[in-house]
C-alpha cells in the first residue's frame, strides 16, 4: 500500500538530538530552540519567532496576547481545522464563519466585511494547501475596521504572497501574528511542533511571558530583571530541546525539500491534466498573487458519490488518498452556535476533495503507479 504520508528524515536529526540531550539541557528554551528561532527571523522575515509544541498552541497563545475574550467575535473560514476555531473558542469568543471561494478551498475574502460587526475583534484567515490568501484585501479590511489579523500559515512554511506593488512576502509576515505547525503530515516537520510568528512589537515582550507559562523568566535569563515571578496569565508552550534539534536538521534542508516536494506536485499537474479535464474534475489552483510551497496535491470532483468511487479504486489498487476537513459551521460541538448562514462552497469542499499521496520519499515509480491508476478509472 502506497501509504498517504510519509515523515521525511534528513539523516542529520538524530546527531542533533544527541547533541542536546549531551548539552545537559533538554527543557526548552535552549540553544537548539535559539538556533530555530533565528534561522525562521532571518530567512523569512518574521518580528519575532517562538517555538511552541504545536500550532495549536500557537494559536492559543495568538488568542491570550489579543485578549479574545468572552462576547468577541473571530472571522476564519468554517473549512479548517477544528484548532483554527478551538483557540479563540477556548477564550470565550464567538466564530463567525466564511465561506470558501468556487474556485478554491480558502476563505473568500471578499465576503468578509460583511460579516463584521462592532464585536469583531479579529480575523483569521487560512491558507490553504500553502497557497496565500489575498492577503493585500484583508489587510485593507483589518485597517479600515481596525482589526487584529492572525495568520493561521500551518500549512505555508516557505510560501509567499505577492502584493499590489509586486513585492514577494513570506506567508505569515504579513499579519500581526501567525501560526505554522511541524506536525508531521507538513512540508517541515518534528512530529508534533509549532511556532509563533509575531510582526507587531507591541507583543513581543508578553508573547515571551505567555509562552514561559506567566513568568518573565525569559528577561531573567537575559539579565534585564534579578529574579522571576508571575506576571500574567500562560502555559507550557514550550517544546523540548529534543524537537527543536529534530527541526533544526529539517530547517538545514528546506530547499531539498522544497524542489522534491514542488517536483512531485507538478508531475501529478501535468499526467493528470488529460483525465482531470475528461471527468471534469478540478485541479489545485494557484492564483497569480499567490507561490506554491507544494504541501498538498488535490483533486475537486463533482459529487461525494464519485469521491467515495475514487478512493476505493485507489484503495483496490494499493494506494491510500484521503478527504480532508468537515465543514466547522456543521459540527456536533459548533452547529447550534452558528448563525444560521448556508456556506455552500466548504460544504462542497467538504464532500468532494480529495487529497492524493504527496512525501519527500514518494518514489517514481510509486507516483507513476498512482498516474496510471486514476487514468484508468472510469466513474460509474
């Protein structure tokens, strides 16, 4: 069985976990930590980097340092992952969530002004696949209606919107904060591990206290006060010293992964063309504005029947493809909570995509065998 993921290891990552658990540190907050954080900050562009143990606790650390609390309202696409929504429920506030684009699974951004009222406290867009929202049109809105935007780019590590200007941005410097995740279905990965990107100064010294579970241990250790205490409300968002060495060897080897990723992606582009326009099955788009990181490879069919059809054939023939997120507006915990409002593009997302096979280790020949066997189904 050709399985759905595959974690990738660059061979580096056990030599550096060695060398932390021997550094006689393994909490976090270390060098390996340091050495992540800076490599993110100058790669891309971010304010300020913190690791965390998961995107998930990014966002909830995203939704302390904007004082989500109870009664505020939160804008993000109802075609997410249940964290997207669980942080800023976790803190009182009420989602109030957008519809998919026809032509994309990402939150469409024109209808968001609509939806804000005088409780809207922030936004949160996703990016899909690693593919950018529009974000110059969200920004726009955020100022215009003074809001908070929080960049949920758990899927966009090394991916890029390009603005108005022409000016190529890395996917969660553009927001006041952003969350990614290294889970280990992601381009980048430690298993389990996050990071809280953070491009407003005013939150940098309180991020750090929120991520030191409250203290300000973190100015103790740089000398600015004599001791430490607590000073504010926070958590144990902090991964070992272990993941951030495992990360750091896969940060080493982001280009590598980059071009296999990117090369997989476009071979399923070009072979699958043919049969994709024959069944009238959408490929992935990529808008103009907007790179490709290659985190995901899907397919758009035009019922849940012939979804169901695909991956039992692909199944029959020894190859696992997968849907992907129910629609949040729908869910047991969330539906009466709703507004009502009928979001007809993530349903249709909901019952219709289709995510194939796409790792590092993807052989060619695996990858041919997937090819040829969606070439030769015929929907019934």
């Amino acid at each position: 069985m050709i399985p759905f993921n595959k974690p990738h290891l660059t061979g580096k990552e056990t030599h550096y976990i060695y060398d932390a658990v021997n550094s006689g540190q393994l909490s976090g907050n270390g060098k390996y930590t340091r050495m992540c954080q800076e490599w993110m900050e100058h790669k891309f562009g971010f304010g300020k980097c913190l690791l965390t143990t998961s995107c998930t606790d990014a966002l909830e650390m995203a939704a302390i340092l904007l004082n989500i609390k109870e009664g505020d309202e939160v804008i993000m696409p109802s075609y997410t992952f249940v964290s997207t929504a669980n942080a800023f429920v976790l803190r009182g506030a009420k989602i109030v969530f957008a519809d998919s684009k026809p032509n994309h699974p990402g939150m469409d951004e024109s209808k968001i002004e609509d939806l804000i009222t005088s409780k809207t406290k922030a936004i949160v867009p996703v990016h899909y696949a690693g593919v950018a929202c529009d974000m110059d049109l969200i920004m726009e809105v955020a100022q215009k209606h003074k809001l908070f935007v929080v960049e949920d780019a758990a899927q966009a590590i090394d991916s890029y919107f390009i603005n108005k200007r022409g000016e190529k941005k890395a996917l969660g410097t553009i927001g006041h904060l952003a969350a990614f995740s290294f889970h280990e279905t992601k381009n980048i990965i430690s298993g389990e591990g996050g990071m809280l990107a953070i491009n407003d100064a005013q939150f940098y010294d309180r991020a750090e206290i929120i991520w030191e579970k409250g203290t300000n241990r973190s100015a103790f250790f740089k000398g600015e006060v004599d001791k430490y205490g607590w000073v504010d409300v926070g958590s144990s968002f902090l991964p070992s010293e272990m993941v951030a060495a495992f990360l750091f060897a896969q940060l080493e080897s982001l280009e590598g992964i980059q071009a296999r990723r990117t090369q997989i992606w476009y071979t399923y582009q070009n072979k699958l063309a043919h049969w994709c326009r024959s069944n009238n099955i959408k490929l992935p788009r990529v808008p103009e504005y907007a790179t490709n990181n290659a985190h995901m490879f899907y397919l758009v069919c035009e019922s849940k029947k012939q979804r169901s059809q695909l991956i039992q054939y692909l199944k029959d023939h020894d190859v696992l493809s997968v849907f992907h997120y129910l629609s949040l507006h729908k869910s047991e915990f969330y539906q009466n909570k709703h507004d009502g409002r009928a979001l007809m593009e993530c349903d249709r997302y909901a019952d219709t995509l289709v995510r194939l096979p796409l790792y590092f280790d993807l052989l060619e020949e695996e990858q041919n065998l997937i090819v040829k066997a969606i070439n030769s189904f015929s929907f019934e």
